[in-house]
C-alpha cells in the first residue's frame, strides 16, 4: 500500500491550486454511477432517432413518435433504477449488468407495444422503426455498461477510484484498522497517515497537520477511532477531547466516521455501516460529493460569465464615480477564508474612506461615520458586493454560499461557536442562506452570528441546484427591500 507523506511542505506554492485540487477531488466511482441514467435516456432518444432516420429519412416525424420515445426513456430508466442497476453497478460483472438492461429494455418495449394495442394507436407506428429502435436501444444500453465496466476496471487499476483515508487515532491502538486497510491494496485505499490528538510521543502528524493537509489533496474519508473510556472519573474527560478532536475535523471535506469498539460480527446494526470492512458511525458526508461538485461550478461559471456581460457597465460607471466620490482606490481589497480554511483575496468597491495605514478594519456599524456618501448607497443596494462575481470566476468564491469574513471575525468567533469553522467545508458565496432570512449586514451580537451559522450549516446540507437559484431569486428581491445593510 503507498502511503502519502503527510508532512505539509511548500504550504505557499501548494496553496496556489488548494481549492482546485481539492474541489476537482470527487468519487469518479460515484459520479459514474449518478451519470448512469442521464447516459441511458440519451442512449433510448438516440436509438429512436436513428430509427427514423433509417426509416423515413427527413420526412417529418409526428407527434406519437417523440412522445412515446421520451415515454420509453422515462420508463427504461424508472425500471433500471428499481432493480437496483444504478446503485449497484459499479460492484457487479458485466454480465450480470448486461442481463439486468436487458430484461428492463425488454419489459418497456412490450409494455409500449402493449399499450399500443390496447390504445388502437399501434397502427401509428412502422413496424420497421419499431422493431429497429428496439435493437438499437439494446445494443446502446449494453454496450454502455461494457464501456463504463472497462473505464471503471482501468481506473481501479491505475489507482483512480482508491479512497483517500485518513486514520486519526485517539486511543493508540489503531494498527488494527490500519492493517484492514492495507489488505484492501493500493487500488482501493490510499492512506495518507495516522494521526493523533496533539501528535505522537515520536513526533508524528497530529491533527492539525491533517487540516493542513486537506488543503492541499483530497481526502475522502477520515476514521475517528476514539480513545478507550476508563471506568469512573474519567468519562467525562474522555468524552470531552473526543468532542473537541471531533470539532476540528469536522472543518475538512471528507466523510467524517468514528470507529466504535464493537464485537465481532458479520454484518452491522442499523444504526453503524461498514466501511472497509469496519464499523462506523458517520458524523458529517463530504459536501457536493461526485457530480454535485461539478454541477456547483458549473452552475458558478455559467451565471457569473453572464452576469459580468450584462452589468460590466454598471460596474465601469460605479468605478468612475468612486474614483471621483473620495481619494483612494477603486477596490478594497482584504484577505479572508474560504474553502477548506484556504485564504484568499476578496474584491469590493471601496465604501469607506481610504486609510491606508489601518491594519484590522472593523465591522461597519449603522451611521458609520467611515462611509462614504456613495458608499452609503453602494452597501444599501449591496452594489459594492459586485466585483465578488470575478472571486466566483477565478473559482475563489462561489455565488451561493456561506458570506466569508474578515480574519479577525474569523478568530473571534471560532472561539465562541463551536461549530463556527464547519462553513469553510463549501466554498463561500456572494451571497447565501443565512442573507436572505435577515441575517446580513452587522452581527452585533453573539446569538445573531449562531444563527448565521445554523442557517449556513443548513445550506451546506441541504444544497441543491434548485435551492441556489431559489437563494439568488430572494437575493433579487431583498436588494430592493432590505433595510439592514449599512
């Protein structure tokens, strides 16, 4: 088994690509199973096609036909989904794949001849492009699973679909778990080092070393095994540094597990899967695992190229006026953290009045006397925010995500919210979900930044594609209502 040198050297130059390295980490494995039934729908409305073209050449095709293609591809993947063929694809042979398309291929088309006969429509349909359409589609949905068997075995075997584990062991007994990993070979497990609350006696990688270094590569799984709990006294100190290891992992995009004692078995309880062959209970799941990541970016990068067309004027007129409004610099520039802890520099149209030996820049308060005249109308309508949307192009920033604060803010309330760093597991946004329930503009009070938290917390959860543009949308409407930016 390769193990990974945890030792985290040239931080500066390795930062350069942190959050791409880490963002373009994602489970090959997983997203070939989740493209799966979008590449079958494509492979059902493809064979039809060519069907037509074969039978009718350009002539124009009626309505029957487009609707009961799209039926078919609709049915054929509800079929392979039932039957497990998506969840289990990527574990079985190939001819099993092959047999389990086919009865589901077969079982559609019947039923669509079916209900052509029970219909009377049957007479709408060539026989010819019928029965070809047929051939085709089952030729196309078994040769994909072929195709995607033999991409899947050259990765495995090139090392692309090993998981990327981390061991943090608590109790010093964690050569067991290490050694179950070892079995697994190189293919399927690459261990990036064992590592322990406040290092080892030798001198080894402790946890923070381990943050450090899910900054710089992926990591898909970290493994908690905790320390053991002596009788007595001792629980509660026991239970307190597992919370806190806990609470420092919990800041890395991995799956975060704890490997509990539990006697042997074969199979896990309900509430504890197998990972490797081990116990665990799975703490946090690695945010926009597989395809989600590149939905995410993708999503970013479409909307802000679009975005810097249409409002470059917008934004050219508002650099002229602050350049004209007070002496200074057009942007204000201040470094904050984002994915994974890494930071960065965010851009904004200077609000304020230009000083330029202040070295923390406080929070700005209502009737802050710092605020320019411009600045004032600027923060109001969250204009000053629009520089951000070249953050999102260069992949620092995200449209939709936790709002990044100020590395002071940063320190400040990491050590009053326990749960404060967990933002940083998804890329920060221009704006999120947090904003757009009230909670943007001056956190003047602990409990207001709890709440920002919660909200954000519950963002990185629940995200979808639907939900950001759900955000964006409320985003559109407070600019023009919201009375709680200064």
């Amino acid at each position: 088994m390769t193990t990974a040198n945890p030792a985290v050297g040239s931080r500066d130059a390795a930062q350069a690509l942190a959050a791409r390295a880490v963002r373009a980490g994602g489970n090959p494995l997983r997203m070939v199973a989740e493209l799966m039934p979008m590449a079958d729908a494509l492979v059902v409305l493809a064979a039809s096609a060519i069907a037509y073209l074969m039978r009718y050449g350009t002539e124009a095709a009626t309505a029957e036909i487009p609707a009961v293609t799209l039926l078919a591809a609709i049915l054929c993947v509800h079929f392979l989904r039932a039957s497990g063929a998506y969840r289990d694809q990527p574990n079985e042979g190939v001819a099993t794949q092959i047999a389990r398309t086919a009865r589901a291929w077969c079982t559609v088309s019947l039923g669509l001849v079916l209900l052509g006969f029970l219909t009377k429509t049957s007479d709408s349909f060539s026989r010819a492009w019928t029965t070809t359409s047929f051939l085709l589609g089952l030729f196309g949905l078994t040769s994909l699973r072929v195709a995607a068997s033999l991409l899947l075995q050259h990765w495995r075997r090139a090392g692309r679909l090993a998981r990327h584990v981390a061991v943090v062991d608590l109790s010093g007994a964690g050569q067991g778990l290490v050694q179950r990993l070892a079995a697994r070979g190189p293919q399927d497990v690459r261990l990036l080092g064992i590592f322990r609350d406040g290092g080892a006696a030798d001198g080894g990688p402790d946890i923070a070393t381990l943050t450090a270094l899910s900054r710089i590569t992926r990591i898909d799984e970290v493994m908690v095994i905790p320390g053991r709990v002596p009788e007595g006294a001792g629980n509660a100190a026991e239970a307190w540094a597992l919370d806190a290891a806990m609470r420092r992992l919990g800041t890395i995009p991995a799956h975060l597990h704890i490997c509990p004692e539990l006697p042997s078995f074969t199979a896990a309880p309900r509430s504890v899967a197998l990972l490797f062959g081990t116990p665990v209970l799975t703490l946090r799941q690695r945010p926009l695992a597989g395809w989600q990541a590149v939905a995410k970016r993708l999503e970013d990068f479409v909307l802000s190229s679009v975005l810097v067309v249409l409002l470059a004027p917008l934004m050219a007129a508002i650099a002229l006026m602050v350049r004209c409004d007070s002496p200074g610099p057009i942007l204000f520039r201040q470094k904050r953290l984002g994915f994974s802890n890494n930071e960065f520099t965010v851009f904004k149209f200077r609000t304020m009045v230009h000083r330029p030996d202040e070295q923390e820049v406080p929070q700005a308060q209502r009737n802050d006397p710092r605020v320019t005249r411009l600045g004032r109308f600027l923060r109001s309508k969250s204009l000053d925010e629009l520089p951000q949307i070249f953050n999102v192009l260069r992949g620092d920033m995200s449209l939709v995500g936790p709002r990044p604060h100020a590395l002071a803010h940063n320190e400040k309330y990491a050590a009053l919210i326990d749960d404060y760093l967990w933002r940083h597991r998804m890329a920060p946004g221009i704006t999120g979900w947090a904003q757009v329930n009230g909670f943007r503009g001056e956190t003047d009070t602990l409990e207001k930044m709890q709440r920002r938290v919660e909200y954000d917390l519950a963002y990185i959860d629940g995200w979808s594609v639907g939900f950001d543009l759900k955000i964006l949308m409320q985003t559109a409407l407070n600019v023009l209502f919201d009375r709680n930016a200064f």
